[in-house]
C-alpha cells in the first residue's frame, strides 16, 4: 500500500509539472507570434 502511494504521489507530481511546463512553453509561442505579428505590421506600414 505504502508503494502505491509513493507512487502516485511522484505521478501527480511529474503530472503538475509537465502542465506547468506545457502552460510556460504556450506563453512562450504566443509571445513569439505576437512579436511576428507586429514585425510584419511595421513592415506594411
């Protein structure tokens, strides 16, 4: 029982962290576009 506790404990753990990761990295690319965007729009203009 001890072991299967352990064991979920470090899955939810990796699970929260492996969000907290996916979440930062969409941040991340939304910036990135978002430069891109108004690079372009500079470039029209």
């Amino acid at each position: 029982m001890r072991k299967l506790f352990v064991l979920f404990a470090a899955a939810a753990a990796l699970t929260t962290a492996a969000c907290n990761t996916i979440s930062g990295v969409g941040r991340d690319a939304s910036a990135a576009g978002d430069a891109v965007t108004g690079a372009a729009e500079d470039a029209k203009n």
